[in-house]
C-alpha cells in the first residue's frame, strides 16, 4: 500500500498544480499509472472518497484563498471553480465552510484562520509524507547569490537560482550535488503566513570553513541547530503551497516549537525539475 500512497501522492500533486481546472480521472490516473477503473477503487481506499469528491472540496478552497487574497468579484470566481451560478457556489462553499462567500471575505484575515477547524481536501496522510522527522544538522557554510523580497516570489526564485547556476562553479563546493535555498524569515510571519516584511533568500551550496565567498556572493554561518524535516514530492511549482501547509496546519499539529533562526531547503540528487517526482526537504529550526 505504501507504493500506492506515492502513486496516489503523485496524483494529488498534478491535480494541485492545475486548480482551478476540472482534472480529468483519465489524467490523473495516467499520472499514477493506474487504469482509470483501478485509480478509482485505489484512491477511494487510500483516501476515503471519489477523486470527484475530493477536487470539489480543493477547488473551494482555492475559492476560499482568491476571496481572501484578491478583491475579484465573487461570481468570476464562482465560475473559475467550476459552478454556473453564483447562488449554486453559495450554497457549496456555505455546506463546506459554514459562511456564505461575502461574510468569508469581510470577516477572515488569514489563511490559518480560513481553515481552522476545516480539514484541508490536500491534508491527507498518505504514508509518512506530511510526518516532519527530527534531525540535527551540525554547523556549516553555505555561500550563495543573496536576494530580499518585499513578498513570497515564485517566478523572482527561479531567476535568482539560474543566476546561481551559472556561478556555481566559482565556489570550492563541499558537494556539487546539493544546494540548499535558506531562508531568513522570522517565525512569527510564517506562523501568521503574513506577506509583510523583508524575506531574504540565498540560493548556496556548502563551501569549506574558511573560503572566503567570491565577489558579489554572500557567505552565511549557520549554526548547530534541530530540524523539523518535512519531505515534499512533486512539481517545484507547489512547492510554495507545500511551505504555506507546514507552517499553518502540519507544524501546529505536530506540537514542536520554531525558532527564530534560518530555514533550509534541500537539493541534491533527488531533485529534478522537470519531474512530478521531484524531492526536496525543507528544514525548520526548531527548540
């Protein structure tokens, strides 16, 4: 069952990475490689309902976090989740939520407050995908491109670690194999999952102590410290949404406390970005 659940995961993510659009059960059966018959009877084991059932549920909440996050009319965002009707997606998102579209938007100020109390569609425990391990990372040396951003940047990320690729080799790399993307951002913004204030992001590899970083790099000492381990598994591009989970469902859930102090993603040989079965480890400090 275990390799089903990673099927299944594979799965969930494409149909993540599409939203707001109808996934067929062709395709995401196809992505699983399972028959359409067999994805069916699998995921209404693994997961407890039809995969029908289940993207309904996700689509309102991507309605939910439009409502929340833009000022766009709430019938064009009616019709983006797939409803004919304004008073049809009323009706859905009230049995879902318990509040009517309207009230959601005037009253709710945060993701983490959206959902509290409401089991996220995506929130599924498929083997031990959403269970942080705990692991001690001694110090080290990452030396990387450096950039600040005013808000989370998918599209800005990218560039800055191509930028990092081509001067990659300028760095007497402990590992060429495995780059880490550190994040300094403090707890209490990504626990609010608040858009205000700097995050600074370097895009690095490990370099040996006392190297000093090649102009225009940055060189960041991070100290021995406790991890939260949380393993991610699909496209790069939801790997964004993976991070706004941790922080406002799996880290609460789990009991651990974070600390103010850098996050780390991890990039070594499992990574592929051109894959859906791409793996990345992301790293909260913990007490």
């Amino acid at each position: 069952m275990s390799d089903y659940g990673a099927r299944i995961n594979r799965a969930l993510n494409y149909a993540r990475e599409r939203l707001p659009a109808l996934v067929e059960l062709d395709e995401v059966a196809r992505i699983a490689a399972f028959s359409p018959y067999h994805f069916h009877r699998v995921f209404l084991l693994v997961v407890g309902e039809t995969f029908a059932g289940f993207m309904r549920k996700r689509r309102l909440e991507w309605a939910a976090m439009e409502l929340l996050n833009s000022r766009r009319r709430i019938l064009d965002i009616s019709l983006d989740a797939g409803y004919e009707t304004q008073e049809s997606f009323a009706r859905a998102f009230k049995a879902q939520f318990d509040i009517t579209p309207g009230r959601f938007r005037s009253r709710v100020r945060s993701p983490q407050e959206a959902f509290r109390g409401v089991q996220s569609a995506f929130e599924i425990q498929l083997g031990d995908l959403m269970k942080p391990a705990i692991v001690e990372w001694d110090h080290f040396v990452a030396v990387g491109l450096q950039k600040d951003y005013d808000h989370p940047d998918f599209s800005g990320a990218l560039a800055q670690w191509e930028a990092f690729r081509i001067r990659s080799a300028e760095i007497d790399a402990v590992d060429r194999n495995c780059c880490y993307g550190v994040s300094v951002v403090s707890a209490s913004t990504r626990r609010r999952n608040r858009c205000a204030g700097v995050f600074r992001y370097l895009a690095a590899c490990e370099a040996a102590d006392r190297v000093a970083p090649p102009e225009g790099m940055t060189r960041l000492l991070i100290p021995p410290q406790k991890y939260a381990r949380y393993t991610f598994t699909g496209p790069v591009s939801g790997f964004q949404a993976f991070i706004m989970n941790v922080w406002t469902r799996y880290l609460p859930e789990s009991g651990l406390e974070p600390i103010e102090s850098p996050e780390i993603e991890v990039y070594d040989e499992r990574f592929d970005l051109a894959s859906h079965d791409s793996q990345m480890d992301y790293l909260i400090p913990i007490r």
